[in-house]
C-alpha cells in the first residue's frame, strides 16, 4: 500500500473517531413527534431537518447496523466488494420471463446509510424537462424551479484545484451548493493525463456534445462527473456522514439500528367503511434483527416510510394497505383499498461492450455520456417516433394485463404518452454510457434510461425480513421500445470505441465480437445477447409513485400515502417514472424539500401534536 493511502486511512479513521464509534443508544421514549422507517439516503436527511428543531423528538428505525469504519464501504472504488456482503440486501428477483426465465439480483444498501453506502457515488442531477413533467401527474408543487433549490441546499460542493481541472474537472459555479452537508467532488486519483480529452474528442467526432456540467438541468453530452465524496479524506459521503454522524448526539434523536419495522399500528381498525375512512397510524411494531422480542414505537405526529423501492410497498401491504386480492393471500386484514402500491415499478437494464487496448491507464475514468433519441436512431428517428407514439396504446394494455388490472390502460397511457413526449419533443437523454479506459482494454457500460416495460413488488408473507416478490418485466413481451434502445446504444458504442483517436488504440472489440453479433447489428440480431447478458442497474423507482389518485398514484404532492392522515413515503419508490442522471442526488433533493413539507404542515395548524392536526390526503 502506497504512503499516501495509509495517511488517507488515517485521517479516514481519525474523522471517524470524532463521529464517535457506534451509535447512541437510543433512549426508548414513550412516544416520539415523528419516527422514520429506514435510516437510508432519504430517511437520514428526514430526520437531520426535524430534529433541528430541539423540542421536536424524532426516532429512525434501521435495519442494518453502523458502516462508519468500513473500509470497502468509505472507498467508493472499492464499492463492488460490497455487493453481495452483510451490507447488500441482494434481493432475488423472479425469473425474467421475457429473457431466458434469468433469475437476477437487486442490490440494496443494509446499512445505515441505505444504498449510498454501496453505490458507485456518481453525483448528476435530473433533467430538467422530466422534473417538470411530475406536474402534469397531478403533483402540484414539483417543478425544476421548485426542486432546483434543495440540490443546492443538499450539496457541499468541493472545487477542484488545478491539478484536477487538468484532469477534466469543470463546473458551471452558480448551480451548486457550498454549505449543504454532502460533499461533492472530485477524486484525487481521476485519471489522469489526456484521456478525457481523447474520450471527449472521440465523442465529438460522432456528433455528441462536450458539457461542462451536467447538473444544470441539461444533460446531453460528455462530461467529467464529480463523486459524492469527501476528497478531504477521499471517503465516500454517504447518507450516514453527511446527515447522521455530524449530527448523532442530538438528545432528541434516537437511532434504532438492527431493527426491522414489521407493521404500522392503527389507531383503530378501519371499520367496516374502510373505502372512505382515513387511517391514523398511532405506531409502529418493530422487532431487533439479532433476536429479541418485538416492542412498539408510538408517533404523535407522523410517521415517514424511506425503506426503498423494494420494501416501502411491501410495509403498507403488511400493514394493510394495498391490493385486497395480495392482502387476502396474506390472511392480511385490509385497512385500506389501494390497488396500486407495488405497482408501476420501473429499472435500466444495463449492458457492456469490450474491447482489447493498447492502452496503460490507471485510476479511476469519471466519464459519463447522455445521448438522446436523435443521437441514437439518426435518419431513422422519425420513424421509429412515429412506431413508438402509435403503439402507446398496445403497450399500455400490456402492462395493465400484466399488473391483473391494477393499473389502468388509460392512466398507463398517459404516464406513457409524457415520457415519449419528453423522449422525442424534449430531447430528453434517453441513454448513458460509460467509458472505462485501463491498462489493456477500454469498455463502456450502457444504460436505457427511460424503459416503458413496468413491472411490481410485493409482499411474499407477512415476515418483515422476508425476500419481496420482485418482478421488473425486464424487455417485457409486447413493449419493443426498450430492446430497440438498448439495440440502439451497444451499436453507438460499438462505434464510439472504433472511432479516433481513442480508437486508434483499440485492436480488437471482444465482447460481443462481430461472429457474436455483426457490425450494425440490428434488433433482431442483437436481442438474444442482449437478453443473455444484461444485467439490472438497482435504480428502481415507482412502486409508491406520487401521482393523482385516480391516475393510479400511492402519494399525493405531499407524499402522504392516499387514505391516511400521517403516514408520508419518502424515498425512490415516490418518483412517478424513471429519470435520468444518477438517482442519489435527486433523492437527496426530494427529501429535503419533503422535510420542509412536513415542517409547513405542523407549523400551519399549531405544535401538531396528537392526531387531530394536519390535513388528510384523500
């Protein structure tokens, strides 16, 4: 280990040290203002902003335990080693029936921190056309404008000195954050010398864009990503040290670790009007994941669920809310009818191509590409415009046959119609690519960004630490837009590494070689491979969307749960449809503007506590 990593590991561990080593044991109060269900990257930024506020008690439930001093985890290179550990769900999903019954796996951070202590730590923000278009789902409120300060608000942005700006590290200084707890930057060990000049100049010459800053709301083009990441350390700044550790000796916070949240507690049944009752939840039942007996938290005000994509539904439906017909099966007593939690569950599907290098590079390639539908499809753009838009409809009825009618064509047809208006009118990204030069190859990941395939998750029994049934649809039967995407990226990467000047260091494209897959393969050629070797990107969203009631939504604008009067979700499962750039950065944003709608509520009808403040979202 060279002299540079082991002070780095030092002073890592020092900073740790000044968090202190383990977290406070929580001081089990009687009741508290508000308890959070999971201490992950939206749930830790909740509980940081209300319990600013000293008189305000506030208690996180976590499944996992502390990661402070894990190695693996505070290395962000290092952020393969970690899937499939103690720290990693690694949740099984059910055989893909479009793509050879493939059984896959979803990873999903356990750990104080959730999935910002295993991700790979890129930091890029949303589009701005997508945020925008959560307004005509019914969700008043949320626009660019209206997000665009809570990124800033969430970031601690590190500027990079020369030797970094040399290295490609560029930044458009009046859209970010100073002051925010998450630190954004640059690694000191970026690749160095003129790679991203030569990444970029390559891109050039096939037509895309240099842009100096992707997190300015447009996205198209090449750029040099910064990392959520202390560089003063070069550690990871997940979830935990950028909104728990700095702020772990509150006295008014506690935190549960190694605690699963198995059911939310009623104030009553629900009575047998449960339609239109709405719920309030006075608690929840929680149980320690190293054995013991289950115990109650009880909430004066509210309770926030930020357990993720993959476990948010699955509380409500073990909690009573959801598909009568899944809660049935269960033997679980319905308290409230909401046919679509679980559903509308949306991922990229991920592939690579390799290629054989004269190549020497070491350290770690920030290069990220966003291509739209023009760069993709080129002269046939019209066209397939014109195949995609009138067969809305057929996909559309797919995903509403397979969700058993939960979700209506009608209302999958509008989320639908938006998304191609953004992919085709708006000129919204509808790919990204990775370019990783090393020593003796360079390969490129790619990523559909804006899948239509809609797939559910939900409840396989009434254990809480049970494995959800996960089901993406990956290149789901009857919806070829998808396969038609992803045909559409691996044959512009394929291009990318033959062309100069990086390709003149390639000899030989391995992976698929053209007896594999031909040059200029098209759908039909590729999809087999494709389907064979794919592999899911872990950014589910949607299974709680936010949306209009009766275009299918789990959350209102407010994100609380429909039918209930304080019981809120916040995290990945509430965004509506897929968006692009990384989702950590607009999951930061989401939270912390969800924070300031629960302080509004509370502030807006007295000190809120008890159960007869606040409004009911119906």
């Amino acid at each position: 280990m060279a002299p540079i990593n082991r002070c780095l590991i030092l002073l890592s561990w020092l900073l740790g040290c000044a968090y202190g080593q383990s977290v406070p044991t929580p001081k089990y109060r009687s009741s508290y203002d508000y308890i959070v269900l999971g201490g992950g990257t939206s749930g830790l930024v909740v509980a940081n902003r209300l319990s600013e506020d000293p008189t305000i008690s506030v208690a996180v439930v976590e499944a996992g335990d502390s990661v402070l001093h894990n190695y693996n985890v505070s290395q962000i290179a290092n952020w393969f080693v970690n899937l499939g550990t103690s720290v990693d769900w690694a949740y099984a999903i059910q055989p893909q029936t479009a793509t050879f019954n493939r059984t896959l796996t979803y990873d999903q951070g356990k750990a104080l921190a959730g999935t910002s202590a295993i991700n790979g730590g890129t930091y890029v923000r949303a589009d701005r056309p997508q945020i925008d278009a959560w307004e005509h789902l019914g969700n008043t409120g949320w626009s660019w404008d209206s997000l665009s300060p809570y990124y800033v608000k969430s970031e601690h942005f590190q500027v990079p000195g020369p030797e970094l700006a040399a290295k490609g590290a560029e930044y458009e200084a009046s859209i970010h954050g100073y002051n925010g707890p998450l630190r954004v930057g640059w690694s000191n060990y970026t690749i160095g010398g003129d790679v991203h000049e030569l990444v970029n100049q390559t891109w050039q010459n096939l037509g895309i864009p240099y842009n100096q800053d992707q997190s300015t709301g447009n996205l198209h083009g090449f750029s040099v990503f910064p990392s959520t990441a202390d560089t003063r350390f070069e550690v990871r700044a997940d979830a935990a040290r950028s909104y728990y550790w700095p702020i772990a000796e509150r006295e008014n916070l506690d935190v549960y670790v190694n605690t699963v949240a198995e059911k939310l507690v009623w104030a009553d049944d629900g009575g047998d009007d449960c339609e239109r009752h709405v719920l309030t939840a006075n608690g929840v039942q929680v149980r320690p994941v190293r054995g013991g007996e289950a115990f109650q938290l009880k909430a004066d005000r509210e309770i926030i669920i930020s357990l993720g994509t993959l476990k948010s539904p699955v509380l409500l439906e073990q909690s009573g809310i959801g598909n009568p017909a899944i809660l049935s099966h269960h033997n679980v007593s319905v308290k409230l009818p909401l046919l679509t939690v679980g559903e509308n569950l949306q991922d990229q599907t991920l592939t690579q191509v390799v290629a054989s290098a004269r190549t020497n590079y070491s350290g770690y390639p920030p290069f990220v590409t966003y291509t739209t539908a023009a760069d993709l499809f080129g002269k046939n753009l019209t066209a397939v415009t014109s195949h995609v838009t009138s067969s809305i409809p057929a996909y559309a009825s797919a995903i509403a046959a397979q969700s058993n009618n939960a979700l209506s064509q009608e209302t999958v047809e509008h989320q639908l119609n938006i998304q191609a208006d953004l992919i085709f009118n708006h000129s919204t990204p509808l790919g990204e690519s990775l370019a990783f030069p090393s020593a003796g190859a360079i390969f490129t990941v790619e990523w559909n960004l804006l899948p239509f395939s809609r797939g559910s998750v939900h409840m396989s029994s009434t254990n809480a630490s049970s494995t959800p049934l996960i089901n993406p649809n990956f290149f789901m039967e009857g919806i070829d837009f998808d396969a038609m995407s992803q045909t559409a990226l691996v044959n512009l990467d394929r291009k990318f590494l033959q062309t100069p000047p990086l390709g003149l260091f390639v000899d030989a494209i391995t992976a698929p070689n053209s007896t594999t897959v031909p040059e200029d393969a098209g759908v039909e050629e590729w999809l087999p491979y494709l389907k064979s070797i794919y592999s899911p990107n872990s950014h589910p969203i949607g299974t709680c969307a936010m949306m209009a009631r009766e275009l299918g939504g789990v959350v209102s604008p407010e994100l609380v749960v429909y039918g209930t009067k304080n019981v809120r979700v916040v995290d990945a499962s509430v965004l509506p449809f897929q968006i692009d750039g990384h989702l950590t950065s607009t999951l930061y944003a989401v939270a912390e503007r969800a924070s300031d709608l629960i302080k509004d509520r509370h502030r807006h009808h007295g000190d809120g506590h008890g159960h007869g403040h606040g409004h009911e979202a119906s």
